[in-house]
C-alpha cells in the first residue's frame, strides 16, 4: 500500500505504517507490491527499478529471505511442477555427483603426478564473491 501522509492539526505531517504486513503481500493469485500497492502475478525486476531499488533490497527491506520467490504462490507451484515433469531434480543430482567425481578425479591425478615430479603442486584459491 502508498505511504501516506497525514496532518493532524497544523502538526508536522507523519508517515502512515502499512496496514498489509510482507507476509501477507505474497499470495495465492497475486503479490502486493509493498511500495506503491499494485497487484501483479510476480514483482519484477523492472517494475521495482521504477521504485529505486533491487530483489534484493526490496527483500531485505521488508525481511523476505533472499530464497523466497517474489511470485504468487500459484505461479511459484506451476513452475516446480513443470521442472519436475521435466525431471529436473533428478538430472540435477546427476549432474552434481558426475562434476563431483570429476573433481576428485582430477585432484588425485594432479597429487599423483607431483609425487612423482616432486613439485609443489598451486591450488587455485576458490573465486566466490565476498559481498
């Protein structure tokens, strides 16, 4: 819902607080967007740029967690049934185990051939963002 301000009595104006709380924004058939109170089947990226602002700010500032989807709940179900119909999870876990076993397997090798070298062998450091 708009924010909204109000003058009580030649008072400075106040900030109205939101009647909808983020929980409730996200529902069934709809999200609420919590800035300006428009109704959508899912908050976009383009529509929050308009606000100024990110997923990811829009989330934190009303304390979604970054996993929650910013979707109707019905749009979000839709999509797991359909990646699971397609067997998803499934070729997902045989992929991992599959880069898994490839990575093992290239480490025991690069060991293998330092020992016989008898060289140090670099390990690249991990290239993961720290912000």
């Amino acid at each position: 819902m708009p924010k909204k301000l109000i003058e009580i009595a030649g008072e400075a104006p106040t900030e109205e607080k939101p009647v909808l709380r983020p929980a409730d924004s996200i529902q069934t058939d709809k999200v609420i967007c919590l800035e300006c109170g428009k109704e959508m089947r899912q908050l976009s990226t383009k529509h929050l740029v308009a606000h100024g602002m990110s997923q990811k700010e829009y989330r934190k500032k009303y304390g979604f967690s970054m996993r929650t989807p910013l979707s109707a709940k019905s749009l979000t179900k839709a999509r797991i049934k359909a990646a699971q119909k397609r067997g998803l999870p499934e070729k997902l876990q045989k992929y991992i185990e599959a880069r898994r076993q490839s990575k093992t397997t290239v480490a025991a090798k690069s060991s293998v051939s330092a020992a016989e070298t008898g060289k140090k062998v670099k390990r690249r450091a991990s290239r993961r963002k720290t912000a």
